[in-house]
C-alpha cells in the first residue's frame, strides 16, 4: 500500500485485536474440509501480520482458539493444534527477522508439552523485539482470565481497598498491553464470545461480512478507515473536553 493512501489515516490505533471467524465456512462453499479452511487462515495471517507492521500498529492480538474450542471434534482440534506448531516451525525465524515479540495469552498448561515447548521457545526468542507484538490467544477464554485473576489475587491476600482498574488489569494474561482500540470479527458475526472481555471496555469494534481467509491488507485498511471516523469519548461528552 503506497505512502500516499496511509497518509490518509489520522490516527492508528496502537492495539488492534481481531476474532478471526469464518474458516470453516469458508472450506464449505468450496467444497473443503473446515481444517483447509483454517490452514488457508494461516495464509492471510502473514500477510495481516506484515500490514499491521506497516500501517503501525504496535500490538496485534488474534483469537486463535478459545476454552470454547475444546468442544468441537476431536480431529478438527488435533489439526488446530498441528497448524499452530507448523506455524510456529515455519513463522519464527521470519517473525523473529522482521522485529515481532510473540506472546501467549490464555492457558498454556492446558496444551500438550511439544506445543508448549515450542511457544516458550518463540516467546524467549523474541522477547527483545519491539516492533509489533503480537498476541496469540490459544487456550483462552475471557471468563477464565478474570476468575484466574481473581483466585491470585484472593491468594495472595490483596488489600480490597487497594484493588481498582489498574491494579486489576495487572493480574490478567494482558498485563503487558494497553487495551484493545479496536476489535475486528470476520465473517458477519456480532459477538464478542468471550474474548478480551474486561480489556474492550472502551474498544471500538469493526464487524465485515468476509471471512477470514479472505480478509487481507486492503481489508484491514479499511477497518482503519472506519476507526478513523469514529469518536471515542469514553463515557464522556466529547473527547478532548475533561469533565
Ligand atoms: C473460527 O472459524 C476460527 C477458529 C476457531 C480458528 C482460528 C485459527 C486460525 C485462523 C489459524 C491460525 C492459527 C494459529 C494458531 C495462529 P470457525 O471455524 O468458527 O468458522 P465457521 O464459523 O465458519 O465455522
């Protein structure tokens, strides 16, 4: 994308997180398996991943497999389980070359030890690299974050009086990122299912009816297009007048 049309974004914003829906769908109308359609969904990944880069987006996080997930069938689970690993085997080194910190968030215990092995490694790799961070919910569910947190913090005997936004946000798989701006779901659905609930509190969110191994650089430009239009006043009458 030219110089020219990213100059006419204002505003970028720093986290965009995407639920990236419709694989199997997808795979349907093609007559394919819903695995094809997850691995044509790893395609579009790079190519999302590169813009977000680009356009100068700070952190990415992608919705690759929930707590829910657990619930479909066996083989189509074990086959999400191989894309991430061969994601991972054939990504790293170029993720790693292009300046991408990748991270975990969600349960890692709960996976087997080879993948967990390989995602320690990638997120030691790349700890030192700053130029797009990218999230990897894998294993997560929004409702298990916060009853995580709390437990922790019920554990380690916090004060009640000390507990506010901030402090709480610290206990959560997230407390290294700012919250989401903006939330992107793929494929014409308009749920959040259990993804970063306490986090987009005040994200915009942006809904296309593509599906996600359709949706590319040109796609994600224009839900910066839309973002750009939007006014986020936080609870506020406008943005830039405290009150
Ligand atoms: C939702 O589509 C998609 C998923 C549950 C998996 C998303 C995974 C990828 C895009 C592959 C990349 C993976 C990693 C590990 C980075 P769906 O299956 O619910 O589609 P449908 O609603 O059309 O059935």
């Amino acid at each position: 994308m030219s110089k020219e049309i990213l100059k006419t974004l204002h505003k970028i914003p720093t986290h965009v997180a995407i639920i990236m829906d419709g694989n199997g769908r997808w795979a349907l109308e093609r007559g394919l398996s819903r695995l094809a359609g997850h691995k044509a969904g790893t395609e579009n990944l790079r190519e999302i991943i590169e813009a977000s880069a680009e356009f100068g987006i700070k952190y990415l996080t992608i919705y690759a497999f929930s707590t829910e997930n657990w619930k479909r069938p066996k083989e189509e689970i074990q086959g999400l389980m191989r894309i991430f690993k061969t994601m991972l085997d054939r990504e790293l080194n170029n993720l790693h070359k292009n300046g991408v910190q990748l991270r975990h968030i969600g349960r890692l215990d709960g996976i087997g030890k080879e993948l967990q092995k390989k995602v320690r490694e990638a997120i030691e790799l790349t700890k030192d690299n700053q130029t797009l961070i990218l999230n990897v919910a894998f294993n997560y569910g929004g409702r298990d974050e916060i009853l995580q947190a709390v437990k922790q913090i019920v554990a380690n005997g916090v004060n009640v009086d000390d507990l506010d936004d901030d402090q709480f946000a610290k206990y959560l798989y997230t407390a290294e990122s700012p919250d989401p701006d903006l939330v992107i779901r793929t494929s014409g659905e308009f749920r959040c299912s259990n993804f970063l609930i306490w986090q987009n509190a005040y994200a915009e969110w942006y809904f296309t009816p593509t599906y996600w191994p359709d949706f590319n650089r040109n796609e994600l430009y224009q839900a910066l297009v839309a973002y750009n239009e939007r006014d986020r006043r936080y609870g506020k009458v406008k943005q830039d007048k405290e009150k």
